[in-house]
C-alpha cells in the first residue's frame, strides 16, 4: 500500500495501481497499455467498465491481432484502428498503445504514465487526477511527434461499458452515418439525423438479440458523449474538445459481436476508420515533426444528476 490515495493491487496477477477518492476507486494497468481496467464509484459499489469474462488481464505482443483479446475496460488507439501503412509506416491493428508497456510513477496526486511508441514514433503521456469534490476523472494528455517526419494519426478513447436493456447513449450529435453495413442492424450507410434511423431510435439498448451497431457520430455541437441507466439514476460521461476530438465513434455489440453484450464509446480524432482515407478528406489529425498536441478530457462516473 502507498497510501489512501494510491493503492498496488493485483488482477489475473498484474500489478495494477488504484487510485481513490471518496468517489470513485480507479484501476490502472500500465503494463497494458495504460487500460483502465475499472471505475467504481464508492457510494453505490457499482463498476461502470465491461470486463471480458473468457479473459485474464495480460500483455499481448506488438502486432497481435485485437478482437481475439478484447478484454474490455478502457483502451485508446492511437496511431490507428484497422492495420494499415501510414506515412511509411506499417501500423497493426488497433494501433500500437494497447500493446505497450508504459512507464507509471507518482507525480504529486496524479498517476503519469509515459511511453514512445516504436513504429510511428509518437511519444505519449498521459497524467490522470481524482477529483476530490466529486466522481470525475481528469486525464491530461500530450502527444509529441520524436520523428523528422510529418505523423498522421487516428487517436481514439475506447471505453466498454457494462450494460442493460433500456440504457440509453446521449449524445448532441446532429448528424450520423452507420460504419461498415456488416457491423450494423441497419441497411444504409447514408448520413442520418441523430439518434433515429430507419424508424427506430439507435441511442436505446436493445436486449442480447444477436446484432451490432457501429456508427460515427458529427457536427457535434458540443464534446460530449454518455451512457445513462434511469433505472439507476447513473451516468457514465466523456467530456472532451471537439478541436482535438471533433468525431464520436460508437460500437455495440448486443450479442452480435463474438456473443459480447456491451457498448464502446469513442471520441475520436479521425473520420472515416481508415487512416489513408481520411488524409484525402482533410480530416486526420497530424503533427509536424518535434511538434507537440496536448488536450484534456474528463470522465464522470456517478450519480445522473
């Protein structure tokens, strides 16, 4: 034990540091690419992060392949998301952080975790502070291009949330656009009024029924996108700068994707998923050599007040 700030626990038998608050308990595995592995809020005992129950909590070497160790909680993507060459370099799948082992050590009341990333030569950091008047997360970020080369990127937050029927996705999002038709319950990938399509409201639950969605989400009028339970009276929360994340990026899978029932929201950089692509558009994030992105997100688990 550090102390009543900072914990060392184990899970599946990694060292994972808790940090606390009288709101919230947060696991952090920074020799798992710096997953947040659970966010408990301390008055209710509830745990907002899905956990893959076929799995243990263990690093996967650079270049494995993503779905078949999804273990769940919060991952980020960065340099991209399906494995492509980009700018000379040949990033795999799901990008190279959720495979890394990042330096962690204690900087005053915040948790800094640090590491370069080998293939496209990004250095990222990121330092995480409790609040201690209330269930918030504070994540600051810096990403810094260590190359002589221009760096295009995709950066993604990827967190997968527990779930039930009847939860709702709000987001202000005015407008829409199923992903990849395969990994959708609906039959056009045309742009679409936020959140119904086809008749049907896209920001509801559905039970484990065996289907997926997989939507980007735009002209967001403002950084934000949440998980509710009214059941419960909870929320699940990212607030974020649409300068930095000007896209949200939501996955489900309601029984339909390798039998997971859970919801992945997204703040994203970049639309559409693939790199190459969205260089052509105009809409991939970038950085001059030696030059530096820094940002700050915050999480709030706790009561939906």
């Amino acid at each position: 034990m550090l102390d009543d700030l900072f914990q060392y626990v184990q899970v599946d038998g990694q060292q994972v540091v808790r940090l606390r608050s009288k709101h919230l308990d947060v696991d952090v595995a920074p020799e798992v690419g710096g997953k947040i592995v659970g966010i408990r809020h301390v008055s209710s005992g509830y745990d907002f992060l899905w956990r893959n129950p076929r799995l243990r909590l263990e690093p996967q070497p650079p270049g494995s392949e993503y779905d078949p160790y999804f273990f769940g909680g919060i991952d980020e993507l960065i340099p991209n998301d399906v494995p492509e060459t980009v700018d000379g370099a040949a990033c795999p799948d799901h990008g190279e952080l959720w495979t890394s082992r990042l330096e962690c050590h204690r900087d005053g009341e915040s948790l800094l975790l640090t590491g370069v990333l080998p293939v496209c030569g990004l250095q990222y950091r990121r330092r995480i502070t409790l609040r201690a008047d209330s269930p918030h997360l504070d994540l600051h970020y810096r990403i810094t291009n260590t190359t002589d080369s221009e760096r295009h990127f995709l950066w993604k937050l990827h967190a997968a949330l527990a779930v039930a029927e009847g939860d709702v996705i709000d987001c202000p999002a005015r407008r829409a656009q199923v992903v990849d038709l395969a990994y959708s319950r609906f039959s056009s990938a045309e742009p679409f009024s936020w959140p119904t399509v086809e008749g049907r409201r896209a920001d509801v639950v559905p039970a484990d029924e065996g289907t997926v969605d997989f939507f980007y989400l735009f002209d967001l009028p403002a950084g934000r996108i949440a998980w509710k339970r009214p059941s419960r009276n909870l929320k699940f929360e990212y607030a974020f700068d649409t300068a930095v994340f000007p896209y949200a990026w939501l996955f489900a899978s309601y029984g339909g994707f390798d039998g997971h029932y859970t919801v992945i929201l997204e703040p994203c950089t970049t639309m559409p998923i693939r790199v190459g692509d969205a260089i052509g558009k105009g809409t991939c994030s970038r950085l001059l050599p030696r030059q530096s992105l820094e940002t700050h997100v915050s999480i709030y688990a706790g009561p939906d007040v």
